[in-house]
C-alpha cells in the first residue's frame, strides 16, 4: 500500500531533515552510522514512507537530540504512522490530497469546470465520475461514490475546516448530469453556502480575462503555525504540490485576485438560485 503522509508526517519528515543538517551530516553518513541504506534515511526525510516510532529514536539518539523535544517527535512519529480513514480506499484515492485535506482548517479552491468534490451532490459526483474516469463496471463508480461521500463526512464535524470556494459562471451553466441533476446541484449548493464556515463566489462571464485562467488549484492551510499551506494543482497526468513560500504566495495573490473579480457572497448566492430555476 502507498504511503500518503499527513500533515504530521510531513512536519516530521522536515524536522528530521532539520536536524541532520544541524549536525552537518550528509545522508550517506547517517546511513553508515545506522545500517541503513540512503534510501531509506531519504524517504524518511520527504515523506515517502511510514515512519516507525523506533526508527525515529535510533535517528534522534544519534542527533543527540534531547527530551522533552526527543519525546515530543517520537509521540509525533506514533501519530504521523497512524492509519486515516482514507486508507480504506486506497484503491480510490491517489496522492496525498485527501490526507491533508482532512487536517485542514482552512481550504481555498478555484474551479472553471466543476463544483468542488466536497461540495458535490451523488448524482452530480456520479456524473463526474462516470464521465471523467472512464470505469471499467458500475461497481467501479459505485466505490468512488462511497469514497466522495466518506470524504464530504469532514464538512459536518465540529472541527469542520472553513472553506472558501470560487467557481467560474460556466460551471453554474454546463448541464453536468442532465437538467434535474444540475438544479438539485445548485441547489444543494447554495444551501451549503448559508452555513457559516463555507463561502462559496461565482466568477461572472462579465469579468472578462481573469488570474484564474491557467487552472484550477487549491491551497490547504493547517492550524499549527509549524505546518506551512500547500497549494495543490491537480491535473491528468498527476498531481502537483506545492510548499515554498514564493509559490504559496504567488498562489496567495491569483486567489485573491480572483476573489476581487468575483461576485459578493449574496450576489452569488442570487446567481445560484436564479440558475438552478433555469434547469
């Protein structure tokens, strides 16, 4: 099974990193030192494998790193190694987006094509799926369902992250599904919209040329301060994830950029309905 690192294995992965540096050992140094191959101090250090407890106390022993930070980033390594619900449909799911999406506390997304996952109907999803995915048999698209409702579940806990979704006028106009699909979707939407943590804005067509233009993408933010916002750019032939501060920023300004040109949350939200009594 592929390993998709959390937010916290991502943190660990980096102090691991910080830490060898600090001692001015190469990988190849540690791997001597602990019998180990340079792949394995490597993939531990970005995050390619599941860190075991046991391994991460042979490498602190050896950075001389004391207690209580020792014990602090071996408790971390125990969470980091812990299980998610998403592994049960690792048959689903690629990548890491939906590990970090469920640590997130706060999700910004644009999109000039589709309604964002979470925010989806079943027969819009189904839709999707089936269209998108080209899947061999119903029972291929059925598993997919029950995993995008599995993932939506985040949206009802009382930790629920805030999200602030932008989405092009197109999407509120290309029939996905059918009629009856699409105004139950823009429905459901704008029902979704009335709750307190969730923003959704419509870019209109009379916005012209826009900073949306090359794409869709999405950047995570977590509540600790220690774990930096990831935008993630989703595309065919993979996905990308991005984490230097240049390129969240960049991400930052086009996001913001887009929020500018966009309709006010009551504009849209009238758009919505007036759409959806189109269908």
């Amino acid at each position: 099974m592929t390993y998709r690192p959390t937010v916290r294995g991502r943190r660990l992965a980096r102090e691991l990193r910080r830490l060898r540096e600090r001692e001015r050992l190469t990988l190849q140094d540690v791997a001597d030192r602990l019998g180990w191959s340079r792949a394995t101090v490597s993939r531990l250090e970005t995050g390619q494998t599941r860190p075991r407890h046991t391994d991460v106390a042979v490498m602190l022993d050896l950075y001389g790193v004391p207690s209580p930070e020792r014990d602090a980033l071996i408790a971390l390594a125990k969470q980091a190694g812990q299980r998610g619900w998403w592994t049960a449909y690792a048959d689903v799911f690629t990548g890491s987006y939906v590990a970090l999406e469920d640590e997130a506390s706060l999700i910004r997304s644009w999109d000039a094509q589709l309604i964002h996952g979470l925010l989806q109907t079943e027969q819009y999803a189904r839709a999707v799926i089936t269209a998108g995915r080209m899947l061999p048999t119903k029972a291929d698209v059925e598993r997919r369902i029950a995993a995008r409702k599995a993932r939506q579940a985040l949206l009802d806990r009382p930790n629920a992250p805030e999200l602030q979704m932008v989405f092009d006028e197109a999407v509120l106009r290309r029939p996905i599904g059918g009629r009856a699909v699409m105004r139950d979707q823009l429905r459901h939407l704008a029902r979704l919209a009335e709750r307190p943590k969730i923003t959704v804005l419509i870019l209109p067509f009379t916005a012209g040329e826009h900073a949306g233009l090359d794409g869709r993408f999405t950047i995570l933010s977590f509540p600790d301060p220690a774990d930096p916002d990831i935008a993630y750019v989703e595309g065919t032939m993979g996905d990308v994830y991005l984490e230097s501060a240049g390129e969240i920023g960049q991400h930052e300004s086009r996001f913001k950029r887009i929020i500018d040109a966009a309709l006010s949350p009551e504009e849209s939200a009238h758009l919505l309905v007036e759409a959806a009594k189109e269908y």
